[in-house]
C-alpha cells in the first residue's frame, strides 16, 4: 500500500487526492488530506465572495472527492509546525504532496501603504470570508470613498461587496458581523484603478458585467483612458475575452449619469506612488498617469492626480510563502519542482511534491489546478514502486495525537456544517459561517476526534 500525505483541501490539493486514486496504477493508495484549518475546501470557503453561489457550489464536487472511503481529511494539522516539519512526514508517509497556495499578498511598495485605512484586498476577503486568523474588528467604513488598486476579479469581487445593498447579502453565508458592518458602512464611491489600460486588465467578463447589473449603482468609465488605449482603436489586434471586456467598458463609458445610491468608477493608466495622510490616516492616493509605451507596457508621463479616499484596498496579487523545511525559490515565490517533483539542490527529493500554486506561482483560475494536479500525481504514481518499498509505523493518525495534535476528522466538518446551519436558522438565514478558531473546534467537539464515518 502507497499512503500519501496531501497538505492543503482547497482545489488543488482535492484534484491531487482525485488523481492519485484514479490513476491506472493508484490499486492500494491511501490519501490523507491535512489542512491547517477545521474545514475544507480552501479558497472555495475562505476566498470566493459571498455572493458568487455558482463558484461556491463547486464545494459540492470537493466534498464528493473527500467522502471517498480512500481518503480521509485531518483537519486542525499544521504541516511544518514544530515537530510535524517535512522530515516527520516522510516519516509518517510514503509521499508528501504540498499544495499549499501563495499565502502572501504583492505590495505596493510606495510610502504610506501601512497607514491606518490601507488593507490588502485577501485581508478584505478573509474577514468578509469569516476566516478564523482574520483580525476580529471590523474594517472600518466609516468614510465615502474607498480605492481599489488592481486589474483581476479580485478587485471587482472587494468593490462589488462594498458597493452592493447588504440586504441583499442576508441571503448567503456572509458572517453576521461583517453583514452588520456593511449595513452600517457610509461608502459611496468605490474606484477601481489600474496602471495600465483596459486591454491590460485581467477582468473575466463576466465578473465585470456582474458589477453593471448591480441595483443602485452607477458604474462609470472615462472615455478618454479607453480612448488612449491601443486595443480600443484595433480591437481586430486583441483577444476575444479583451474585445468583449472592451465592448462592455464602452457601454458604461458611453452611457449618461445616472443619479444612484452608490457609484463605481473604473480608471485606467494610473499608477500609484504615494498614499495620501490626514489626522494619521488614509486620504487619499496619488497616482502618475501612465500612456501605452508602444511595446505593450506603459511609461510614466510625469503627470500626477489625487484621489481621495478613506479607504485603500490592494488587489495587486499573492506571493507564496516558503513553506517550512522546504526550498524556496523567493523570485518565483515557489518550490523548484520538475513536474512537480520537489528539487533539492537541484535533484529530485524522493516522496516530495507539489501541487497548485506553490508549484507554478499564483495563476490561473480553479479549473486550472486539475491539469497541475493531474501531472503531480502521473509523478507520485510512477515513482509508487520505490516509494512504497520503505517500511512505515502504524496509523499516522495516532502519531499527530501522540505529539499533542487534535485532528479535526470528517464527522467533526458535518458537525462544524450543522452547528452553522443552526446559526443561520437562529438569526432567519441560510448557514452563516463560525468565523472564529474557538467557535470552530467547539462546534468540531468529540465528533472530530472520532474515526472516519
């Protein structure tokens, strides 16, 4: 019997568990699947915005993937932790595949950016999110304006949830606290600005005309950044996804002001360089405007505008974070790997992998993780025979007890399910989510020490 070790439940350490089992030669592979968190599902739970069900349904086909008999899901296990680092689990288990993600956020890098007001959008994102590392205070929304610097749906998803009537959020798993403060919030304007032109953005244009058909609120663009921008004058020289991204920006460009509740204004060609302070506080960035430099990139022109703001959210993308033990290259932000083979001093580590993004870096959509997936574990596979011929001790499970570790198993997940579907009940909603560490092992209790279901 080959036993693995998949650290991480979101996508790609789910599709890993998936390959592994339905390779040709998977006959006697167990999975266990570890996760520093009580729950599963990763970014599904903790990164999707409330309000995008379709996207949050996939939690369905994950949760399909784990209820099978082969595999089990130990959550509250922290790979890395002392005394469970990649030695130990090399110990516990004939393979070790990390699929641990890019925890870090991309900075901006300009003075100001760690005033009081200024947040990354992931930190936005786990809050509304009800991560349990999530700072419990709300953040604050008590101004009128608030910035959102970044071109991808990240940044659309933090504007959207800003800009849309909370009522209309009562009906998702949104954490009561966060639905509070959004009923309470004063924001007005939500801007959303970006250092290069439209055809440079990483919108998908669904997400993008998700933010039009928001109730009460005026979406603007300025028709001279889709003016200045090349593919806008060609659109026959772009891509599809930018031409129709492209048609719908021209709409709202185009179309008069409409006299809403709250307005969302998009700005392009702006690149951010200092963030503005009043009274020890966000507000206001300053941007340089930015032109095509004629080579697909953008040049600075010298010129500068304030935007004002009480509020700035960086959308700017993740980095990974060297995970404990492991090499680390810091310029791509992941673990050198040869189809997905770690790489120690350059040659493979036997019975280490990864998968997902600390093994590609942070791109791509979910879909994506299936082919990384699917590649890590071919890897995992052929290398099965060498692999399973050293000899392990008993059940891992006991083993994470034994070194004072309490794994949340899969019946204590359904009990942390019910506990949150009486929660909702409680305050006339669907399941709210427990949105901290203690509220989450109280309601796993006995249930997750218990065997599998």
């Amino acid at each position: 019997m080959l036993r693995v070790a998949v650290v991480g439940s979101g996508p790609s350490g789910v599709y890993t568990a998936q390959a592994l089992l339905g390779g040709a030669s998977a006959e006697g592979v167990r999975v266990h699947v570890l996760d520093r968190l009580p729950c599963p599902y990763g970014l599904v739970r903790y990164g999707v915005a409330p309000d995008h069900e379709k996207i949050k349904s996939l939690q369905s086909s994950l949760r399909a993937v784990l209820e099978d008999e082969r595999i089990e899901f130990l959550g509250n296990v922290e790979a890395g932790a002392p005394g469970l680092g990649p030695g130990r689990l090399l110990e516990l288990y004939h393979a070790v595949v990390y699929c641990v993600g890019a925890a870090r956020d991309r900075r901006l890098g300009i003075p100001g950016e760690d005033l009081p007001g200024s947040h990354s959008a992931s930190e936005f994102v786990s809050w509304y999110s009800a991560h349990p590392d999530a700072p419990r205070g709300a953040v604050p929304l008590g101004g009128r304006s608030a910035v959102v610097v970044g071109a991808g749906n990240v940044a659309l998803d933090v504007a959207r949830i800003l800009a849309r009537d909370p009522d209309e959020l009562r009906s998702t798993d949104l954490p009561q606290a966060a639905l509070g403060a959004l009923a309470a919030s004063r924001v007005r304007e939500v801007c959303i600005v970006a250092r290069r032109g439209p055809s440079g953005a990483r919108f998908t244009t669904k997400e993008l005309r998700e933010l039009g058909a928001l109730p009460g609120v005026d979406v603007r663009v300025d028709p001279d950044d889709l003016a200045m921008d090349p593919g806008f004058a060609d659109p026959g020289a772009v891509p599809a996804l930018v031409r129709r991204n492209l048609a719908v920006l021209a709409g709202w460009a185009e179309r008069p002001p409409a006299a809403r509740p709250r307005r969302i204004r998009l700005r392009f060609f702006l690149r951010p360089v200092e963030v503005l302070e009043r009274d020890g506080r966000v507000a206001g960035v300053r941007f340089e405007r930015t032109a095509p430099d004629g080579r697909g990139g953008v040049r600075g022109t010298g010129r500068h505008e304030d935007v004002p703001a009480e509020l700035l959210l960086r959308a700017v993308g993740y980095r990974g974070a060297p995970p404990a033990g492991l090499p680390f290259d810091p310029g791509r932000g992941t673990v050198p790997n040869a189809a997905g083979r770690v790489l120690r001093d350059g040659a493979p580590s036997p019975g280490e992998y990864v998968a997902g993004w600390i093994k590609r870096g942070p791109s791509g959509v979910i879909g994506s993780n299936r082919p990384c997936a699917k590649e890590t574990a071919a890897a995992v596979l052929a290398d099965a025979p060498a692999l399973a011929s050293r000899p392990l001790p008993g059940d891992p499970v006991a083993a994470l007890r034994a070194a004072g570790l309490r794994p949340v198993r899969w019946p204590g997940w359904l009990a942390i399910e019910r506990a949150e579907a009486a929660l909702g009940r409680s305050l006339g909603r669907p399941a709210v989510k427990i949105a901290d560490w203690e509220g989450l092992l109280g309601a796993a209790g006995a249930a997750g020490r218990q065997g599998p279901a």
